[in-house]
C-alpha cells in the first residue's frame, strides 16, 4: 500500500470520526415535507437465511427509535422498501438466494411490525439492489412533489443504501430539485465475509468497516448528508 493511499484511508478514518449527531427539528422543519426510507430492515437481512448477519441486525433499535420519534413528530411518510425475489430471481446468481415472496425473510423484523402504526407504513417490494427497477418507487416519489428531506435508513451500506441514496441524489440533481438527503450512520450498517471465510466457501470476501466507512464517505462526496444519528 503507497503512502498516498494510506493518507486516503485515514482521510475516511477522520470523515467517520467526526459524524455529528443532529436533532429531528433540524430534519423535520416541516413535517409533511419530510419521509423515511427504509431499505431492506427484513428477517432475510437482520435474522434468518443466508444472508442474515448480526452486525447489520444492530440498526432495528436505532431505526425504530427514529420511527418513533418522527412519528410523534407528525412525520407520516415512511417507506419500506424491501427485497420480494422470485423463485428464479437473476439475482441470486450474485448472492445466495434470499428474502423469496411469501416467505418469512421477505417480511419486516417484528421490531417494525409491532409498532402500533406498522399498518400506516408504505410497504415498496423490488427484485434487485436498485430501489426504482420495476417497482413502484418512482411513481411515490412523482406522487409527493411536495417532499424535499429524505432520510434514508437500512441496509447494507454499499449496496441497497447506497443505490437508494445515491437514486434520490442523482434524481435531485437532474431536476434541479434542492432536495435534503440525510443518511444517519447508526441506522445503516453492512455484512463482514472475512477474506479467509470466504476462501472456504468460495464467495468475495467483504471488509464490513472498509466498505461501510467508504461508501459513506463516497456518498458525502456526492452531496449527501451523512450525520451520526437524529436525536429527539
């Protein structure tokens, strides 16, 4: 590893080190113009199946105390967009097959489902990583103009975060839309496959904190706001 590279690694280092915790008046100024997405906080992820993983199962507290508080806040808008695969998905050719339709590990993690207003709760199933492939996702968006701060939550942080985040993003920019997005970091989390794990069963290893601190950091370059958490 070249010098320069570590100084860049320590550059993320120093980025993750000094996330700032802001408060939900500061996020929600106007509560019918703000929404939450969730993506994929399901059992397929957090509790069950072949891609479950404890780490990322660490983000329900932090994500149902936010949905809380934004609820007694009069923020109703918030979405949870899952994965729903087919039976023959294209892809579980990448990642072992998860989160079938109909199936438990498609379904939210009780902690969401016990909460008292989980029937008021916008539920968007899609087939892939990308939040708007053939799924009603852009058709919300086109629903609501009168939204402008989005705070998105869930995992993992360099997949399905990331192309959520960076869709709101990249829509935003194309339509000259000043649009707030804000990826609060104890609500989002990825898996670790560590290289010699995934040497025996014969997957790419993923360095959990490498590329959770760099996609956090690649999305801040991008325009999007990354905080440590929403406090009351």
């Amino acid at each position: 590893m070249n010098e320069e590279t570590k100084e860049y690694l320590a550059l993320i280092d120093d980025f993750h080190g000094s996330l700032e915790e802001i408060s939900i008046g500061d996020v929600m100024k106007e509560p019918r113009k703000t929404a939450i997405l969730s993506v994929d906080v399901t059992n397929a992820f957090c509790k069950t199946g072949n891609l479950a993983s404890e780490r990322v199962a660490t983000i329900i507290d932090p994500i149902v105390k936010l949905f809380k508080i934004a609820w007694e806040k009069e923020l109703k808008d918030i979405l949870l967009i899952q994965d729903c695969h087919t039976p023959e998905a294209e892809e579980f050719e990448a990642w072992a097959e998860h989160a079938v339709c109909g199936t438990e590990e498609a379904e939210a993690v009780d902690e969401i489902q016990t909460l008292p207003f989980y029937d008021k709760l916008v539920i968007i199933e899609k087939n892939s990583i990308d939040p708007s492939q053939n799924t009603d996702f852009d058709a919300w968006l086109a629903a609501h103009p009168d939204k402008d701060v989005y705070i998105v939550v869930g995992d993992c942080t360099d997949l399905c975060v990331y192309q959520l985040a960076m869709h709101l993003r990249t829509f935003a920019n194309a339509n000259d839309k000043d649009w707030r997005i804000i990826v609060p970091e104890v609500c989002v989390d990825t898996y670790d496959l560590p290289l010699e794990t995934a040497e025996e069963v014969g997957a790419v290893a993923h360095p959990a904190d490498l590329m959770h601190k760099l996609f956090l950091h690649h999305m801040n370059l991008n325009g999007i706001e990354i905080v440590k958490r929403i406090t009351e």
